[in-house]
C-alpha cells in the first residue's frame, strides 16, 4: 500500500509511527471472507443508515453513534469488522499500535493516546484500537504503578471530545477487565462468540469454493474443525489446499486432518450462552 496523505501526518513515538493505516479499497480486500451472525450484521447495518441521515439526526436533536466495543473470542471477526467498516462508510482504517502507544516513562502513555485521537478528529478515520483492554483496564486492580490509571483518565477525556467527524472502534478479547467507566462512553456494543455448527459449515463452503475436492472433504472438514474460530478455520483450510495442490490433487479428508494436527489449534474457552439470546442465522459479506 502506497503511503497515503493521512499516514504521512501520523504522530509518531518510539521513532516510528503510532498506527498503521489502510486506504478504503485495502480494507474491502481483507473483507473477502468476514461472516457475521445475524444480530451483528443488524447492528453494523443500522450504524451505517444513521450516519447517512446525519442531518435528519441533527435535526432532532439526538446524536450521532460513533464509538463502537467489540467483545469476544480471539478469531471471532471483531478486527475484520473494523476493515469492514471503513470499507463501507469509504474512510481510511487507522490501526493503533500498541508497542508505539504504551510507554514506560511516566505519563507518556497518556500523552500519546492524546495525540492519536487529536490526530483522529482531524483527520476523517476509522481509529480502531485492538486488545483494548491494555489501555482500558480497570482502576480498580490495586496496581502499585499508577500510570495506566492515569492513561484511563486521559482516555475517557479523549472518548469524552472524540466528536463525530470519524468514528472509534475498540476490541477486546477481555470485556470483564475494563474499567466501569469506559463502558458508558460507547452507544454502540457488538458481542462475538466461536462459530456454531451452521456458521461453521457455511464459512468452509465459502472457504472451499471452486477449489476440487473430494466428496467427504467438506464434511468431514465441519467435523473436525468444531470448535475452532473463523480465524482457524481458514488457516487449517489453507494449510489443507497448499498439500492439495502440492500433490496436485483434490483436497481430501486427509489433507484437512492433517492441516489439523501441524496447526494444532489451542483449545477455545466455551462460555455459556446467555439464556435470552436465541442462535442467530450466519449472514455473508
């Protein structure tokens, strides 16, 4: 990607830049694959109409949403859903860097968090912030060192002045550690969780494709791969078609377990789902 007007002006810590940004159309390109459960898909949809009825918003009096937590499992599709989202409303995606953000030096951290979302109100962006939980922790832990709280207040300061001239996206695989306080500060909030048994048939369709493969490879492929993330399943299944087409054959049952076993996925943390909440149908982008 060729070095865009807004990721020459990023501010920068460490020697080297605080983000890295990715234009609109390389945003769509990482999308190819994202699938989101109904409800999510509601959400993101409803998102985009009220920021295309910005005027009709401001005309009564009520706000424009535009910070958006995104909670749960590694692998799940929160930072695909954050392309996605730069992609469809046409803004660059500025992608915070953690090791450039945090500093050991007292009150650097809050400082450059400061300047990344000043940097942000001024440029028209989607400033996404993954494992959102270093730098939104609780308060509350007892911490002998007091600068991460010191970053929270800053934190919620920036959050507080953050306007609606770009949008904030957050992501976190940790939602229990974040301080009270942050939580107030978005109007948008999306759950994640590990793909059920029709999310999971339907993406390895759409994984497979066109690619040849022999009757049983799909699936068995839905067998085996239970209880993997999106993010998994599609390593595993590329794994698997790199053997195929080494052996230039179709891709097989074998192939996929054996793809399997040299990934060797780490065993997923089931939570229980919540009793109000029915399965929801698994939507394509």
């Amino acid at each position: 990607m060729g070095k865009s007007t807004a990721a020459a002006r990023l501010p920068r810590s460490k020697g080297t830049d605080m983000a890295t940004v990715y234009e609109p159309k390389d945003c769509a390109r990482k999308v190819r694959h994202l699938v989101l459960p109904g409800q999510n898909r509601r959400i993101v949809e409803e998102f985009m109409t009220i920021l295309e009825m910005r005027e009709e918003f401001d005309s009564h009096g009520v706000p424009i949403p535009n910070k958006i937590v995104m909670y749960g499992p590694p692998g799940t599709g929160k930072t695909l859903t954050a392309f996605h989202i730069a992609a469809s409303l046409g803004l660059p995606l500025v992608l915070v860097r953690l090791d450039a953000l945090i500093h050991s030096h007292l009150g650097e951290t809050g400082s450059n968090i400061r300047r990344i979302f000043d940097y942000a109100r001024s440029v028209p962006c989607v400033l996404f912030l993954d494992e959102f939980d270093a730098v939104a922790r609780t308060r509350e832990s007892g911490d002998e060192v007091k600068e991460m709280a010191r970053a929270v207040n800053t934190l919620l300061q920036c959050l507080d002045e953050f306007g609606d001239g770009s949008v904030f996206v957050a992501a976190t695989n940790l939602e229990t550690e974040l301080d009270a306080a942050i939580w107030r500060r978005f109007d948008t909030r999306m759950t994640y969780r590990m793909p059920d048994e029709g999310e999971r048939c339907n993406y390895i369709r759409l994984l497979i494709g066109e690619f040849a493969c022999s009757e049983d490879a799909e699936a068995s492929a839905a067998e085996r791969l239970c209880g993997c993330s999106f993010a998994d399943i599609e390593q595993i299944l590329l794994k698997a078609k790199r053997k195929a087409i080494i052996e230039r054959a179709a891709l097989s049952r074998e192939h996929v377990e054996l793809a399997y076993r040299e990934y060797a996925p780490e065993p997923a943390e089931r939570k229980p789902p919540r009793p109000a909440e029915a399965p929801q149908p698994v939507e394509l982008i």
